[in-house]
C-alpha cells in the first residue's frame, strides 16, 4: 500500500521547494491517510477568564467589523452567522441562517458584508449585515475559503484538490495539486493558498494562477493571516509554533514555540501584536512581531475552547469565543 509523506507529495502536482524548512527534518506524517491538524480539547476552566464574558452560540470563527462595530461569529456546527454589537454588549444578538455552517468567513464592502465558504452546501454566500440578504454562488467541491481579486473569485476546494479562480460564476483557472486546500491570502503579486494535509504554503500568480515554488509548514498548520510587514503568520497546531513567511519570494523568517495547541489567531496591526489561543490551556497570548523572533507580552485565561479571536484594530480590544457555547470573552487590556 502506497506510503504518503505530507512534506513531500510524491503523486502531487505540488513539489515543495524546501521539504525541510526551518532545518527540521522530521516528517509530517507517514501514513496511508492524511489527517488536518485539530485543535486539542480543552480540560474545565481553572482560572476565571479574564475581561467580561456574555453568552454566544458555539464558534470557531469570528470576525470584528470596524465600520460597524459588529462582531460576526460563526462555525463549529452552526448553521448561522451571529452578530454581536460590541458597542451596546447586553442588546440582544443578531441571527442570520445559513444553509450551512460556514468553514470560512471574511469581511468584504469595508466590513458592511462577510463572505462565508459553506461545504456542506456547496456554496459561497456574500451575507449584507444589515438587511441579512444573502448572494450564494454555487461551488462544486466542497468549498473551504473564498477569497474576491477584482472582479474574480478565488476559491479552495478540497473535494477537488484545487483552487479554482471564478468570474461571474464560472471556472477561469484551476491550480491542482490541493488535497487540503483551505486558507487563502492575499500578499502583493500572489494569492498564498495554505493546505493542512500537505501542511504547506503556496504561492499563485494571481494574473495565471501558475503555481510559485512552495514550503512545508510545521506539522499541522491550521489558521493563518497576513501582517503590516507583507508576511503570512501562520499556527502550526500539531507542532506547537507560530511561523512567519515572507512572500515574493517565500521564505521562512520567524518561528517560535508556543506550547499548548496553539489554533486561532488574529493580528493586531495597530500594536503588530499576535494573538494566538491555546485551547489545551484555555489561554490567549499575544506576541510581539516586529523583532527578529516573536516575543511574548501578554497572556490571559480565556472561556474554554477558545477557537476564534479577533481584534478591534482601533482599541486592541480582544474577542475570543468558545467554540463549546461558553460565551463571548471581551478583553479591553
């Protein structure tokens, strides 16, 4: 039976330019089966969390929208897209169903809409704030994140190992080669499509959609963002670290250990802070990224479960939310 080594692909159209990044020579994984990173399980709260804590659905998504002053929460089995109004935080929340829970969600219209991947559904759906109408643009392959260029539609689709590039509904380009395709960034010149089976990051011209010589990851990468400094920050959930790529060309400049199931992340791009959570401890910390290496300034308890943040660029203040129902967490120091 075919052994698959996630670092290198050997069946794949995707050849990573450096196996072994980092000067880790560890594989990823040997095994008949690939398998994504997944965030451990979090143990009871022992420590109160700290900020102020009101009640939310269960999610693992979660999205501040300045122009607003909304916060979107969606994901972990949730068939709907919470609004919480940060400015009034005992008003009722919004609800807004969907036809599936969301795998993705991203603001668009300078935060008055979200995008939002639904595999499940097969479909993308840009989802109005305000009148909670929602645009749905059918795509086969179990689509995973959703990424607008222009007037295209960048799409990852790992129930066809692609990422495929849409204008008006239809397929322009593919890039193949994807078997996790998941996250998608845009960084200059090039969409960097993050896969967490092959636990890589890749880079596409964005004009051809040609895919750009490509590094291993860690060994579980999960969530990424992009940074003010043109880098891609990505979690390493299996391998405990936080990493920095920069992009055009790609090349790793930062990692770091951060023990505990590090898994979602938000940037901070008023202070260049990291916020990282780590559900096996039920604790967000934040890292200074403007040095050499991340240095660690902040660490507070959270709810438990904590699978999504998010940040209010103007304040800092953070959002974290528990993808176990156990509430909204608001830290403002």
């Amino acid at each position: 039976m075919r052994r698959l080594i996630a670092a290198c692909l050997t069946t794949s159209a995707l050849l990573l330019s450096a196996c072994t990044g980092g000067g880790d020579s560890r594989p990823l994984q040997v095994t008949d089966e690939l398998t994504s990173a997944t965030p451990a399980p979090a143990p009871s709260p022992e420590t109160t969390p700290a900020g102020r804590v009101v009640p939310a659905p269960p999610a693992d998504h979660a999205v501040y929208l300045p122009a607003t002053g909304l916060l979107a929460l969606a994901g972990a089995g949730q068939a709907s897209v919470t609004l919480v109004d940060t400015r009034e935080l005992g008003s009722p929340a919004r609800t807004i169903e969907l036809p599936a829970p969301a795998a993705s969600l991203r603001p668009l219209d300078g935060g008055r809409g979200l995008l939002a991947a639904l595999p499940e559904a097969e479909v993308v759906v840009d989802i109005d704030v305000d009148s909670g109408e929602l645009t749905r643009t059918p795509v086969r392959g179990h689509p995973s994140d959703a990424l607008p260029v222009g007037d295209r539609l960048f799409v990852s689709r790992p129930g066809a190992e692609d990422v495929a590039v849409l204008r008006d509904g239809d397929v322009q380009h593919r890039a193949e080669g994807f078997p996790g395709a998941d996250t998608l960034l845009r960084r200059g010149s090039t969409v960097v499509v993050v896969d967490k089976l092959t636990t890589s990051v890749t880079p596409l011209d964005i004009e051809t959609a040609e895919k750009l010589p490509a590094l291993r990851a860690g060994e579980g990468a999960t969530r990424a963002v992009t940074d003010e400094f043109g880098r891609v920050l990505l979690v390493d959930t299996r391998g405990e670290e936080i990493m920095a790529f920069a992009t055009e060309p790609l090349i790793m400049k930062q990692r770091y250990p951060a023990k505990g199931s590090p898994f979602a992340l938000a940037y901070d791009p008023g202070r260049d802070l990291a916020w990282v959570t780590l559900t096996a401890r039920n604790e967000l910390v934040g890292y200074d990224v403007t040095g050499g290496q991340p240095r660690e300034t902040h660490r507070v308890p959270t709810v438990r479960q904590p699978e999504a943040v998010a940040v209010d660029p103007k304040t800092g203040t953070r959002y974290v939310a528990s993808a176990t129902g156990d509430g909204l967490q608001v830290v403002r120091k």
